[in-house]
C-alpha cells in the first residue's frame, strides 16, 4: 500500500503493452483488480499498472488501501470492506501488435 515500483516489461521496455494490476484478497481468496479511486483528504485506494516508455511497467497502489467498499467502485469483484492488508500482486501483460 502506498507504493509505485517499476517492473521489467517482459517484451522490452520500448515496446507498448496493455497492463492489469490485481492483488489477491485473503478473505475473499481471489485475485481482484481495482480503479484508483481518490476519496479526498489525501486519501485513495486501488492498485494501478501502466506501460511507461523505456522505463517499463509502473506499479501504483493507493495511499489508503488495495480497494474500496463503496459503490461504483471499478473493482471486478464486491468487496465487504475496504482493503488495506498486505498482499501478493500480480501484472497481466498484453503486446501490442499491428
């Protein structure tokens, strides 16, 4: 929580790909992919990846937690409560091509 890593893109760090961050939710046990989501006074919750040019694939999580409870909440599954413990990541990875 509250980190941005940079990762290896495993087909080049020039080469454009498509990225999803999910982290794997110990009571629901699944893996779950989240929006980042600001809910203001410094607060935010989700878990971010995205290709950055010749650097690579930045990892983003939320200052507050990996996800959010609320409504509307962008995440590929319910969550009871918001989300803050410590967790297992993984990047998807997609190239691509003409």
């Amino acid at each position: 929580v509250n980190t941005r890593t940079m990762y290896e893109n495993p087909f080049g760090n020039d080469t454009q790909v498509i990225c999803i961050a999910e982290f794997f939710h110990a009571t629901l046990q699944k893996w779950i992919s989240t929006v980042y989501t600001w809910t203001g006074s410094d607060a935010s919750y989700g878990l971010q990846a995205a290709f950055q040019e010749g650097e690579g694939i930045s990892v983003v999580s939320g200052q507050t937690g990996f996800g959010i409870s609320a409504s509307g909440n962008g995440a590929s599954a319910a969550l009871p409560a918001n989300y803050a413990t410590a967790s297992p990541i993984r990047i998807k990875v997609w190239k691509i091509t003409a």
